[in-house]
C-alpha cells in the first residue's frame, strides 16, 4: 500500500467508529481501539503516516496507539523493501485475536484477584476477628475464580477448529454430561 491508499468507505468507517465506541465500553482508549479496527479490515500492512490520514488523527496519538497494540500483542510490525519505516498489521485470525485480548485480560485483571484472593486465604488461618461467613464467601470467591481460570486453561489449548465446534454446539453440550437425559 502506497502513502495514498487507503480509503475509508462508509461501511468502514461504521465498522471502525463502532469499534472504537465498544473499545471506550471495554476499557480501551478509543483510537487504539479504531486503529485495531482499521488494520484488521485492510489486512495488510499499513505505516503510522497512513493511518494517521486514514483516521484523522494525530501521529503522536497513533505512536502511542501501536505501542499500545504491541503490548496486548495483537499488531505486528513488517519491514517493506525501499521503506524504513515500519508498517503494521493484525496478527492472526479471528479467533487467535480473541484468545490473545482474553489471555491479555486474564494476566491484567483476573490474575492479580487471585493473588489477593489467595493472600486473603493466607491470612485468614491467624485472623480471629473476621467473621466465618465472611471468610466463607472469600472461599467461595477463590473457589470459582479457581475454576474459571482452570476452565479457561483447558479451553485455550484446544485446537481451532475443536472450539469453534465447541461454541457452535452451544447448550447442547449438555447432552454430553452426567445425569442428563438425551
């Protein structure tokens, strides 16, 4: 792609404004959020310059945007032939992407709860001024998020196409457990 081409249609620009709006909903500054729309539509390598234009903003914004970017894992950056600049573009398909946003969530938001949820279990053998119930429910806490991250380490390592097939199955699954009846 040269300097001048990309264009945003208005289905583009939909698709991107809207990204940005559920990026903002997510926790995600919105022009990271409308840059990852961008290179994920054109699928191809693009540099900072054309996606400042594309997008309208500043360059300074679209550094700091990448960089951004980089750090959840989701870009990565190519070197095109005559060009020192670097160029950039989604990695993976669809689904790594997911695996890769959730992977990056877990490690900022559900780990560090862990870590106080077992601090707090730690702790709670030499607390004699917590009520029981109290210290019941942080258990409990533990307890699930416990299962859920071993959930999610199970379900992370399988194959592609084992998880789309997963999802589609959707509450049939059911079927496949204990006590249920076909």
């Amino acid at each position: 792609m040269s300097d001048n081409d990309i264009r945003i249609t208005p289905l583009m620009e939909t698709y991107i404004l809207h990204w940005g709006e559920m990026g903002t909903r997510w926790g995600v500054n919105r022009t990271v959020s409308q840059i990852h729309a961008l290179l994920y539509l054109l699928n191809a390598p693009v540099n900072a310059e054309q996606i400042a234009a594309a997008l309208s903003v500043a360059r300074s914004n679209v550094s700091t945007s990448i960089k951004e970017l980089q750090s959840w894992d989701l870009i990565k950056t190519h070197s095109v032939l005559g060009d020192r600049r670097d160029h950039f573009c989604v990695k993976g398909d669809t689904w790594s992407m997911l695996l890769t946003i959730v992977e990056g969530r877990k490690k900022r938001e559900i780990d560090p709860i862990l870590s106080m949820l077992r601090q707090c279990e730690l702790d709670m053998e030499s607390d004699a001024d917590t009520p029981k119930q109290v210290k019941a429910q942080i258990s409990k806490m533990l307890s699930f998020m416990n299962t859920l991250t071993d959930w999610y380490e199970q379900i992370r390592s399988l194959p592609t196409s084992s998880l789309v097939s997963l999802m589609k199955m959707g509450a049939r699954i059911t079927r496949f457990l204990p006590g249920k009846k076909s």
